[in-house]
C-alpha cells in the first residue's frame, strides 16, 4: 500500500474544506426550505435539529363560545393544535409583560377577568359578569417549538398559479440565447484563429475589452435601439426575439474568447494537413473543428444556460410581465410580495428553479472542466 505524503495529505484535507464551504451554504437553504415560515423568522437552519424558543400572540374566543359554570361565565379554548408539539413555558397579558405569568398562574386584566393558560395550550376565561364583546383579549405566549418540517412551502410555490408557465417561458428563452450565441461565436472564434484577415488583433482586442463593459450601463440604450427598430418594422420590441438578441449580445465577447482558447489549443499540423488534401475552411471547420470541440462546447452551453436560467433583469427589461411571457425569476419575485414578507419563498423557489439547470450540468459534467482548462497550459 502507498503511503501518503503530508503534502499530499494536506492538499486532501484542504479540497475537503473548500468542499465543506461550498455545500454547506446550499444545504442549509435546502433545510430552509423545508422549515414552517414562522420558525424561519426567528432562528437559523443549523437550529433545526433542535427546540425552539417562540414568542406568539393569540386572540382568545368571544362571547360566542361562552358557558355559565356555577356562579361564573367561562370560555375555554386551545391556542395551537395537539399536532403541533408545542409546550408553553410562559404567558403574558400585555406587550410590555409577555412572560409575567408561569403556566397554571391566574393572570387577572383590568376588567377583573382571569385567565389560566396550561402548558398545551389549553386555557380558561372567566368573569362573573357575562362577557359582551364578539372578540377576545389577546395573549402573549412563550412557547418551546420541537423540529419540525414541511412541504407546504414547495405546495405553494408549484401549485401556485401560473407556475408552470412561467417555467415553459423560462426555458422558451434561455435555449434560444444559449444555442445562438453558440453557433455564431464558434465561427467567428474559428476565423479569429485559423484565418488571416486585416485587424484580427484589433478586433480581438476590442472583444476582451468588451468583457468588462458593466451589463447594466447597455441595458436601456440597446431597449431604446430595439424600440426604434419596432417602431420602423412595425413590431414590438419586448418580446422573445428582443430577449434572445439582447442575450446573444451580451454573451458574444466571453463566448468567443473562451472558444478561441480551445480552438488555437488544437494541433496546428492537423489544419495544415487538412489544407494539404484540399479541405476548405468550411471542411475543417465541420470535420474537425466541431468534433474536437465538443468539451467547449458543452462547457459554454453550461455557463451560457446557467446565466440565461436564472437572469431577472434583462427578463425584466426586455419581456411584458404577462402571463404568456413571464419568466420563472420574475414569477419568484412576484410571490415573493412588494414588501418582502413573503422570504421564506425564495428558499423553496430557489431548489424549484435549479432543477433544469442541475439536469444540464449533471448531464455534461463529463467536458466541463476538460473544456474549461483547455487551452490554459500547452506544453
């Protein structure tokens, strides 16, 4: 048996941390999402596995579920279901005293009636004078939660009308601007490699430059050219042929510099002796060029897929927020509610979202990194 060196040992250990760190955060948005919304609010995934200390408040019943019990009106209740597993630690009667009163201890409000409340919820109202109002006081509750998991988070999201449409509009889009900048930039990285042409360099130069324009600053002025154009051809600009072009635009420059990379990694002598026996660029281009390059390819789908499956703003900008062309991010953001208060959404919705995308690499992970660091090192 082989005997491992420290060096070896620790390159082990450190790939097995940076592992650790990059699961770790997906995990804890899994358990998230499985998690009641209320115990979101209020503690973090890695307390799941344990019991919770909750704060709620609940409004007893009126005088519609009152009873007269020898010289007293009473009014019993539950605050929470049996199923729910929760044990109460302590009550209150006000805001500002919410853990005044131990289990089994008679709370008095300032209108002489008492409460008791027991430690699963049940409580007791009473008053010698019969109770007139239609709602009942509230009571402020502290309460020990055990772990508890849900599906109703994910109920809502896929059953949530219009889901399922925003998921086919999603993927309307993101294969079109996938596959088209992919077949364009694989000719023009072909030309920029193997063909001879006045300001090539340049043209080059001008497309790693363009890698770090900010996609935000070209946003509206490429929409305000995609207005000026439907109004001459009489079409309308958002719709998913604009969103398509605006894609293809804003993927050409890394796409055609990550393929270029691969393709000047290719054997020179194999073009050259493909030109020898006659072969036209087109000819080596088909028959050699894509054979060969199918670790990019796949490597670029899976980059290019990923940023279209989960882009907001340029479906934001480019699409109508309607039924027929909402994307499934814009939907998310739409349940999530104007204020936010419905967070607990985006942890379910982000698990919902990543299928088809985990499906794509999962499938070509085979040629991802062998597309990816081709052309980095030649030796």
């Amino acid at each position: 048996m082989k005997k491992l060196s420290t060096k070896s040992i620790l390159s082990q250990l450190l790939l097995l941390l940076f592992v650790i760190i990059w699961i770790t955060p997906t995990f804890g948005l899994f358990v998230s999402s499985l998690r009641d919304k209320d115990l979101l609010a209020i503690s973090g995934w890695w307390t799941s596995l344990t019991t919770t200390k909750v704060n709620e408040i609940f409004r007893m019943s009126g005088m519609d579920a009152q009873v007269k019990e020898n010289d007293y009106y009473v009014i019993k209740g539950k605050l929470f279901d049996d199923n729910s597993g929760k044990k109460i630690e302590s009550f209150g009667i006000t805001s500002k005293k919410i853990n005044e009163f131990s289990i089994g201890e008679v709370a008095t409000f300032k209108d002489n009636t008492k409460v008791v409340v027991n430690e699963d919820g049940f409580y007791e109202w009473k008053s010698k004078n019969e109770f007139t109002k239609k709602k009942g006081k509230r009571l402020f509750i502290t309460a020990l939660s055990p772990p508890s998991f849900t599906l109703d988070n994910y109920r809502e999201v896929l059953f949530q009308e219009g889901i399922g449409r925003a998921f086919l509009n999603t993927v309307a889009v993101a294969l079109p601007s996938t596959l088209i900048p992919l077949i364009i930039c694989s000719f023009f990285a072909y030309a920029l490699t193997w063909m001879k042409f006045f300001g090539r360099d340049t043209l080059l130069a001008i497309i790693i430059a363009s890698l770090v324009v900010p996609l935000q600053m070209s946003l509206i002025p490429i929409l305000t050219i995609y207005n000026d154009f439907g109004a001459l051809f009489g079409v309308a600009a958002k719709s998913y042929p604009g969103v398509w072009m605006a894609h293809t635009g804003f993927g050409l420059a890394s796409t055609t510099f990550l393929l270029r990379n691969f393709i000047k990694s290719l054997p020179n002598e194999m073009m050259e002796a493909a030109k020898v026996d006659g072969a036209s660029h087109y000819d080596i281009f088909i028959r050699i060029i894509i054979p060969l390059s199918i670790p990019a390819f796949a490597s670029i789908f899976i980059l290019q897929f990923l940023w279209c499956w989960n882009d907001l703003l340029v479906g934001l900008v480019f699409l109508d927020q309607v039924p027929s062309e909402i994307i499934l991010t814009a939907k998310l953001k739409e349940l999530l509610g104007s204020r936010g208060e419905n967070w607990e959404i985006l942890t379910t919705g982000a698990f919902v979202s990543m299928t088809v995308p985990l499906f794509i690499f999962f499938a070509l992970q085979r040629y991802f990194i062998r597309g990816l660091v081709a052309g980095s090192v030649k030796g």
